[in-house]
C-alpha cells in the first residue's frame, strides 16, 4: 500500500528548507504512519535529492505530520537549476513511500 492512500501532503519552502506535510485521511492511521514514516525512512526515500536532515514534527491533534527537510532544494529557490525549484514534486514522491499492507 502506498502512502499517497493513507494521506495527502502540501509542501513549503524557504531558502534551501522544504517542509512537507503529511495529513491523514483518518486519524485511525495516525499511529501506523508514525510507526512507518520516520525521519530516517523518509531521508532514505529522498536521498537523491535530500542531502541534510530529516526532523518530524508530529501532530496528533489533526493526525498530521511535518518534516522538515534540509539542504534539499539545490541552494534555494532563486539559486537552483531544478525543473521544480519549490520541492513541490517532491511531496509526490513521499507519497509512493510503501507502507505496508
């Protein structure tokens, strides 16, 4: 199963930070995710492009979760050459993180 059926994300930027939420569908899978999505599963998933760390930020409250990713946009946005200088792709990406059955 994919993440991207649990959960839906948005992101952020500033300078070369990316912020990408994780929200749950259901709150009933707030748990399971916080089990999966940890700051070293996520730094694995996006290590092509993720060369800082990973902090997760969690939020039981409204069964969301935020990382914080560093040194992952090339520079920044204004410095970068990537097709998607924002990250925004790159919330997509988590999103076909495998998170069990």
């Amino acid at each position: 199963m994919k993440l991207r059926e649990l959960a839906h994300s948005r992101t952020g930027d500033k300078g070369n930070t990316l912020n990408i939420s994780v929200i749950c569908y259901d709150a009933r899978h707030y748990q399971r995710l916080r089990d999966v999505l940890t700051p070293e599963r996520v730094n694995a998933h996006l290590r092509d492009v993720v060369h800082g760390d990973v902090v997760r930020h969690e939020l039981p409250g409204i069964a969301a979760f935020n990382f914080v990713l560093g040194d992952a946009l090339g520079g920044g946005v204004t410095r970068s050459l990537a097709l998607d200088a924002h990250g925004k792709s790159l919330s997509s990406a988590l999103m076909d993180l495998e998170v069990g059955e």
